[in-house]
C-alpha cells in the first residue's frame, strides 16, 4: 500500500529524478538526432543518477537506456535491402522485447502492457479522429516531404519489390513506433512523472530517432505534436489498437507521398 501510494505522488510532484530522465533524452538526441557517440555518456551517467534518486527511477531508466543502447548498434537511415531490414527489423524486436522481458520476468512488474481494448466499440469522437488524421495527412504530408526535400532520405523505388518493401518497411516502423516510444518508453516515464512531463520526454526520444530516420529539415515541427496526441490519445483510450491505426493512416500517406515526390504518378495530392 505504502509502495503503490508514494508511485501516485511521484506522478504528481516533480522533483530532481527528472534530472536523469533529461540525460536520458539528451542521449537519444546525440547518438540518433546527431549521430554521436559522446550521447552514450549521458546514457550512462542518467542511469547511474536514476539509481541515486530511487531504485524504482534506476531500474526504469535502466530499461529505457539499454534499449537505446540496442537501438544504437545499427543505422536508421532508410534502406529497404531486404538484407537491412531483416538487421533492422531483429534489432528494433530486441529493443522492444528485452526491457518487456526484463519487466515482467526479472522485476515482476507490469508497467509495460500493450492493451487491445478487444470488444470495445470505438466512440463516435475517435472514428471522426480518423477521418481528420486522413484529411491531415493529405494536406500536410506532400507539401512538407516536397518542399523541403526529405524525400530524397527515402529510395527511389521503381520495382515492384522495391515498393513492397518500402510500404512494408514503413508500416512495421509505424508499428514499431507505438510499441515502444508509447508502450516502453512512455509508459516507464509516466510512472514517475506528471503526464504532460513523461510526454514531452518521450517525444524527446520518439524525434530523435525519427529524425535519423529521416524526417529532417522542419520535420520536428510535425514530429513533435504527433508524438504528444499520440501519448495524449493512448492515455485516453487504453487502446494500443487504436494508436497503430492513427499511425498507419498517417504513414499509408508517407509511403504514398515518398513514390508521388520521386515519381509524379499518384493524382490524389494537390501538392
């Protein structure tokens, strides 16, 4: 009792543990928004000051930090070779899995869930959320993938393997996106600090990796708001169902602006 009352008040009171949390971020900025190896000392340094504040705060932060660290270990840059993905695709599991295992069978612990929602109708506001993040998509997408060039971090796919794997590439990355930066990463930070803190640090994390990935220039203008509603709607709706579906919306219209701006061929875009 005690126990589950001092986690409720570390939700509600900010004190320095977010210090360490800060560490952490700044290393997702460095080793993938900068691509730096100097961003594994504030890895380790946040880690190391977790476990000062509490053993709870450590041990979380030590989950978040080692899946970076896994993460770490390959290029993000979009290469759809089939031999790329299947590294990419087994390091980006691992990175998933290990801290889920770790949680549940190490710390016996259940901070880290992936909820369906099964059985439960969506409400009228989330259908009509879908419809919009349609409308979004398609209006913002090709003018921000044109205008400033970031395209061209994707190939020019011309076969149809090279089409498949990128679509296939760009969905599983989507879904990916939600397992972890929500589900891990989102989840560990939400149980130490108020929502809107954990937030912003896992859309810290959740842009740097995009940002290697390759939505550059003033992509963060994008990234960042997405990365907040998406916590935002999952706190909301408990449904991880639901947040893979607003993400794939969203990249169905990636895919379809990275083929439209390198070959001119898709007539839905105004842009």
């Amino acid at each position: 009792m005690t126990s589950t009352r001092t986690q409720q008040d570390s939700r509600t009171r900010l004190d320095w543990g977010v210090v360490p949390a800060l560490l952490i971020c700044a290393s997702a900025v460095l080793l993938f928004g900068l691509e730096n190896d100097w961003g594994y000392l504030p890895l380790v340094a946040g880690i190391g000051l977790g476990f000062l504040h509490s053993r709870l705060l450590g041990r979380d932060l030590f989950l978040i930090g080692l899946a970076l660290g896994i993460i770490s270990t390959i290029s993000l840059k979009a290469d759809i070779s089939w031999s790329n993905m299947f590294v990419m695709g087994s390091v980006l599991a691992l990175a998933v899995a290990v801290p889920y295992a770790l949680n549940r069978g190490v710390f016996k612990d259940r901070t880290i869930v992936f909820p369906l929602r099964r059985g439960q109708p969506w409400s009228a506001m989330e259908k009509w959320w879908l419809v919009i993040v349609v409308v979004l998509a398609w209006l913002i997408l090709p003018y921000y993938f044109i205008t400033s060039g970031v395209y061209t971090n994707w190939p020019a796919v011309e076969t149809p393997s090279e089409m498949t794997r990128l679509f296939i590439g760009v969905n599983a990355v989507g879904i990916w996106d939600e397992l972890f930066f929500i589900c891990t990463v989102f989840a560990l930070f939400r149980r130490h600090f108020p929502f809107w803190v954990a937030n912003v640090l896992q859309s810290i994390v959740f842009v740097s990796f995009l940002w290697e990935l390759g939505y550059q220039a003033w992509g963060p203008a994008l990234t960042i708001p997405f990365a907040l509603v998406q916590a935002w709607i999952f706190a909301k709706t408990k449904s991880l169902t639901y947040v893979i579906c607003v993400h794939l919306l969203f990249d169905l219209f990636v895919f379809l602006t990275i083929v439209h701006a390198h070959h001119g061929t898709i007539p839905i875009f105004w842009h």
